[in-house]
C-alpha cells in the first residue's frame, strides 16, 4: 500500500498512510544546515493500533531502519 500524498510543495512534502497496523505520517523537508548547505530532514508520526499493531512494528523496526528510511531519503536527494 503506497504513500498517499497530504501535501507537496517545492521544499517538503508530507504523506500519509493508515492500515490496520498503524495509522502514520511522514514528512519531509529540506532545512539550511550550519554550513550553508541544504540537507533533507524526515520526521515520521506513527499510531499504532492494538496489540498487532504493536507487534507488528517492533518485528520489523530492524527493516525500517536499515532498509527502507535510507532508501526513501536517497530516493528525495536524488530529485
């Protein structure tokens, strides 16, 4: 089930996505860094929906944060 998207604007964009697992929502945004230079920041909101859900979400923490979180923010350095 993708993303769908909230909001888009040139510089961030939020998306959303709610199943029987979770209700989440991500954003992202390019913020200026001490050095001048622009970096992409996400941030993700997540509700997690009884005991499944719970569950559910700390079986694949490992996978979100090794796999998936690196290649999404790849994915929005690259546009």
């Amino acid at each position: 089930m993708p993303l769908t998207a909230v909001y888009e604007l040139d510089t961030e964009s939020a998306r959303e996505l709610a199943n029987k697992t979770v209700h989440t929502v991500m954003h992202l945004g390019w913020a200026r860094g001490a050095n001048g230079d622009y970096e992409l920041q996400m941030t993700v909101l997540v509700k997690l929906n009884g005991w499944f859900g719970r569950l559910y979400m700390s079986a694949i923490a490992p996978f979100r944060y090794l796999i998936v979180y690196p290649a999404l923010t790849r994915q929005w350095e690259r546009v």
